[in-house]
C-alpha cells in the first residue's frame, strides 16, 4: 500500500469516526469550565469552594461539539433554501 493511500485511509477513518461521534453526542464537556460548570475558588483556609457559573456554557458543563454545529448550520441553511 503506497504512502498517500494509506495517509487518505486514515484520514478517512478519523474523520467518519468524528462524525459517528457527533452524531452519538453531540454535546462534549465545556473547555473552559472542564464539565463542571463554575470555577472553583479556594477560601481564605484554603478549601475549595465554588466560584462563578461559567459564562460560555451558561453553567451547564456542556458544550456543542464543532462538527454538530457545522451540520446544524447547514441543515439550517438547506432547509431555509427548500421552502
């Protein structure tokens, strides 16, 4: 099997496994907040407390994965042009 063959397989294989992702659970863990939702803040003892909601996932912990939005958005756009 020749070099750009194998490369192009790959590439395939990681981006349907993308997708089948997307499509499984379309919602990952916030980047910002790690799933949790707020931040966390130690007192003035040095326990832990919990901070502020995080203002990208709205303190859900949850986030819509890239590839969804991009099938959101042109599913979106296809119905809008279908009418």
């Amino acid at each position: 099997m020749s070099l750009p063959l194998l490369a192009t397989a790959c590439l395939l294989i990681v981006t349907f496994g993308y997708g089948v992702t997307c499509w499984l659970s379309p919602f990952g863990d916030c980047r910002k907040c790690t799933g949790m939702g707020h931040a966390l803040k130690a007192d003035r003892k040095g326990r832990l407390k919990r901070g502020k909601d995080c203002r990208r996932c709205h303190a859900t912990g949850k986030r819509i994965r890239v590839g969804r939005w991009i099938y959101n958005r042109a599913a979106r756009t296809y119905r809008a042009g279908t009418r």
